[in-house]
C-alpha cells in the first residue's frame, strides 16, 4: 500500500481524483439512489399512483413481508437449491479435473468446447431445454421412452430435480475452468519430486493437488452459492415458479410480488431485507478471506 | 511427468479419460446441439420419433423467423446489439480512467473497489422495483438507452477488477518519462496507458458484450415493446409459437451463437473475470 505514495504529491492524488467523477456520478445514479429511494418506499404507503411515498407507515411493510409464509418458502427453496447445486458443481467439476486434466494440458482449445454453456444466456438455455425435453417432440424424452422410462423431466414430479440439473449443467464448467487453472499451476517438478517420495495415484492427489486446489475451491464455491441463491432466469422461463409456488426462488417471489401482486411496499421490504443480508455474509466472507490470506 | 506409452495400463486409462471428455462435452453441449440441429430441420424431421441426427438441412426456418416479416426478431437481435454495445462501451469509459487512478494515485482503491465489486454478488433483483419506479419517473421505460444504462451497471465490476488487475502491470516509469515530456495526465492515460492495454480493452470488450448480450431479468422488467432484447424476445416464441418448433430453435439459435463465438475468443480471461468480486482486484 505504502509503496507508491511517496512519490505521489498530494496535489497530484487530488487532481486525479477527476478520473473517478464519471464513475462516481454514475454509481450513485444508478446504485445509490435506487437504495435510498429502496429504504424510503420500505417505510412508506407507496402504491403505484403515488410514487413520492409520503405517507410514513414504519414497519408495516417489514411486518407484511415476514408475516407471508411463502417469503419464507421461497427463502428455503433458494438456500436448499443454492446449497444442493454448489455441492453438485464442485464435486463434478473436481472429478473433471481428476479425469481430464492429463489431456487438456496440452491442447487448450479442447477446453474452450467445454466452456461453451456458461457462454449461453441462462435464460436462453431454459428454454433450449424445455425443447429438447418436452414430452411430444424432445430428444431426450424420446430415448428415455426407448430404454421403458416414460418420464416427464417438465412435470410436476421431476421439475425440481430439473432445474436443478439445469444449473449444475451450466454451471459446472466454471467450478472446473477455475479448479483446472488451479491444477495446471502446480510446477511439473512438485510431480516428479512426489513421484520419487513415493506419493502415486490416490494418495498423489489427496496430498499434493487438493492442496493446492483448496483455496480455488472455496472461492468457487462462494460465487457459485451466491450465484445459484439469486437465481431467475431459467426458473423463470421454465415454470414461473410453479407449479404453485414449488419452483419459487427469492429472487422469483420478489418479482411476482411486484408484478403479479402490486404489493410494493411489501416487495421493497423484502428487497431491504435481502439487501442488508446479503452485505453481512458478504462482509463476514471478506473477514474470512482477510484472516485466512494476510497480505 | 514420466509418460510411459508402453505400459498396456496406463494406454488404457489414457484412452478412458479420452472416452469421458467426449461424453461429458456431449452432455453438457447437449441443449445447444440439439437447439442448433432442431433450426436446419423440417417440420416433419422434428417429429420424426426416435430423432433424427443425418437430415437434409434446410434453412426455411431462418427464413421465416428474419425475413417473413410476421415476427419481430431482427429488431430484438438489433436492440440486443445496441445495448449490449452501448452499456460496454460506457462501462469501459467509467471505469478505465478510475481503474487508472486506483492504481496510479490510490484513490478510491480501499473504498469504491470494494464497493463495485460487491455489485457483482448481489441478487439484482433488490435493484429492479426502484429502478423500474425511477426510469418511469423520467421516461426510460423500454427505451435502448435505459437498458443501456442497466447493461453498464452490470459490466461496471467485472470491466473494473480486470482493468485494475492489468494496469498494475505497466511498470510506472513508463508514466515518469511522459510527464518529464510535459504530458498532462488525460494525456499520458490516453497516449500511453491505453495503447499498452490494447489486449484488456479487447477482453473487456468482448466480455462485457457477452455479458450484457445474455442479461435477462432487467429486459424482462424493463422492455415491453421497443427495447426487447433477444434473450427476452426469444422466449417469446415459446407461448406464441407453440407448436413451432423449428422457428423457436432458428430464434434461439440466433440469440446464442453471437456471445458464444465472441466468448471462445476471450475464453483465458473469462475465469478471472468471474472471479471478479471474490478477488479483491
């Protein structure tokens, strides 16, 4: 931190700083007014024909919101799904790394085929999905009907396990692209350095590379989790939430609220509230980091 | 590594992680190479029970989708195309002089980089009411540029930590000498910083259109007619051509290939530009 200051005069950082106005101004437009205006609609009677929400309330809105059971449905859904897909991406995308890392090193491009999904707009690939797994003309339903399992994957029984897949199918080249780089850091030497000690197979990869995976893995699983917590887009295009509200993340139930129900109060409650909790687990996942990594 | 062909085992554990490449790059491309075959087939090859995978191309259903003139795809791909070029390229121009100033002169390194990158791992959804009352309020509903505006706050962190991350690179005599020249310092940004970045501009750029290309929850919210974009325009053809499969999959192939093809050309940047949030730059 200490290094590059002296050099600089203080007049000189103070001029600099017209470099950041743009951003500066842009962020707070577009950032920091939608969370002031978030905070006073949160307090507010607001309603679609009066926008200024001048009509103070205190914690009705708050008391609506977590008074509604399915805030709390879909608060579980999100964590239960965000939890089951992370657990899913990383263990596959780890057992990629296993199987595949011998030869990916020296032909990257392979790679890239493998990248190709997380390329695709979530939502695009929901519905990519709902063609080639519907009943009547799908490709997969249609081999499924071949091997005796007349299964509907978009039905009521199999739509979580569904989106579910979906994700992790998407998702999972990520955990592996960042656990491969990981693994294809790691110096030949330490190899054949471990290869001589003894240490081959199993015990090679249990001693020698999950350690130097370790901190990729946390990370990954991190932005996995919060990625899948606020999922929308796919669910969205596949199910709306349904059926009933069986498919509702948070994200989803805020929406439906706003859109479907009007309820804005309630909905910017909410929002407040998803807010001010996720700034807490992001701020204590730094501390985290910072206690573990002093640089 | 010590490889040794000769050993009858290790060929064949070799031919096996051969055999599972291909099929997990099957499984996972699945969506796409079906969506992609399901474009250049007839009606009658999408009904074909078990699916066909050798047909007859035919690209009737990219004809009737772009040029039948009864859906309004070609405008959805162009709005696409416009916001995702506008948002990144005013990302690109906030964020590259801060990226500077962080790194050169240490400021807003401890604050605003924090800040920005913690965007990255909220649920947008929080942002979405306030932002759908606020563009009302001043006619920016369903305009390109509003979704202009959305498409910039959403690439604002990852066009950051990667402008940071790489500027950190360029040793700072290369700033000394310019200004003993007399250079100013937009000067110096503009005509010796940014030519040196050629490489992190073109990732930025490329990434940031993918992103952009691809968001979808703002386009929902915020579009109902005039700035559809594809990825919204596309599901679309879901209800209102239900029954036809063929000219969804020429749609939907339409609204992937683009961020895809540009995607694979950026792929060495695309793990760190994830990153972007976890990393504190």
């Amino acid at each position: 931190m200490a290094r590059s200051k002296a050099g600089v005069h203080e007049t000189e950082r103070a001029n600099a700083r017209t470099f950041l106005i743009g951003l500066c101004i842009f962020l707070a437009l577009m950032l920091g007014f939608p969370t002031v205006a978030n905070l006073w609609y949160s307090f507010s009677n607001v309603s679609i024909y009066d926008l200024t929400g001048t009509a103070f309330v205190g914690l009705a809105n708050y008391a609506e919101a977590v008074t509604n059971p399915n805030l709390w449905d879909a608060l579980g859904f999100s964590l239960k799904f965000a939890v089951i897909c992370t657990v899913l991406e990383v263990a596959l995308g780890l057992a990629m790394v296993f199987i595949l890392h011998p030869i990916l090193t020296k032909r990257p491009w392979l790679t890239g085929l493998l990248m190709l999904p997380m390329m695709v707009s979530p939502a695009l690939m929901g519905v990519m999905y709902r063609l080639i797994l519907n009943e009547f003309t799908g490709v997969v339903p249609a081999y499924l009907y071949m091997m005796g399992l007349p299964i509907n994957l978009l039905g009521r029984n199999w739509i979580y396990e569904t989106v579910i897949a979906i994700e992790v199918l998407q998702w999972t080249p990520f955990a592996f692209l960042i656990m491969l780089t990981a693994r294809q850091s790691m110096a030949g030497e330490l190899e054949e350095a471990a290869a001589v000690d003894g240490a081959t197979g199993a015990k090679f990869g249990r001693l020698i590379v999950m350690p130097v995976i370790m901190p990729s893995i946390i990370i990954v699983s991190f932005i996995r989790f919060i990625d899948s917590f606020r999922v929308f887009d796919h669910i969205f295009v596949l199910t709306g939430g349904g059926p009933g509200n069986e498919t509702t993340s948070i994200s989803i139930y805020i929406y439906k609220l706003f859109f479907t129900h009007s309820k804005i109060g309630e909905a910017v409650a909410v929002s407040v509230m998803l807010l001010i909790a996720s700034m807490a687990l992001l701020y204590s996942a730094l501390r985290l980091a910072v206690r573990r990594a002093p640089t | 590594m010590i490889v040794t062909r000769r050993n009858p085992v290790t060929r064949l554990v070799h031919a096996l992680r051969w055999a599972a490449f291909i099929v997990i790059a099957f499984i996972l491309n699945l969506p796409i190479l079906a969506t992609i075959m399901t474009s250049f087939k007839t009606t009658g090859d999408i009904n074909t029970s078990p699916p066909v995978w050798i047909f007859t191309p035919t690209l009737s259903n990219y004809e009737e989708v772009l040029f039948a003139g009864n859906t309004n795809l070609p405008e959805y791909i162009f709005n696409s195309i416009a916001i995702a070029g506008g948002g990144t390229i005013l990302a690109m121009l906030l964020t590259f002089p801060a990226a500077y100033a962080m790194v050169r002169y240490d400021i807003g390194k401890s604050w605003l980089l924090p800040l920005v990158t913690n965007v990255r791992a909220l649920p947008l959804i929080i942002y979405a009411i306030p932002i759908y009352l606020m563009f009302q309020m001043v006619g920016l509903l369903d305009t390109r540029t509003g979704m202009a505006l959305i498409a910039c706050v959403i690439n604002i962190p990852v066009a950051l930590v990667l402008f940071v991350g790489f500027l950190q690179e360029i040793p700072e005599e290369m700033d000394a000498a310019a200004k003993i020249d007399g250079a100013g310092k937009w000067g110096i940004l503009w005509h010796i910083i940014l030519p040196l970045s050629r490489p992190i501009l073109f990732a930025v750029l490329v990434l940031s259109f993918v992103y952009s290309w691809n968001e979808f929850l703002f386009g929902l919210i915020l579009t109902t007619k005039n700035a559809v974009p594809v990825t919204v325009g596309a599901t679309f053809f879901v209800t209102s051509y239900g029954v036809k499969w063929g000219a969804t999959a020429a749609a939907m192939t339409l609204g992937i290939v683009p961020p895809m093809i540009l995607g694979l050309f950026a792929y060495p940047y695309i793990g760190k530009s994830m990153l972007a949030g976890a990393l504190k730059g």
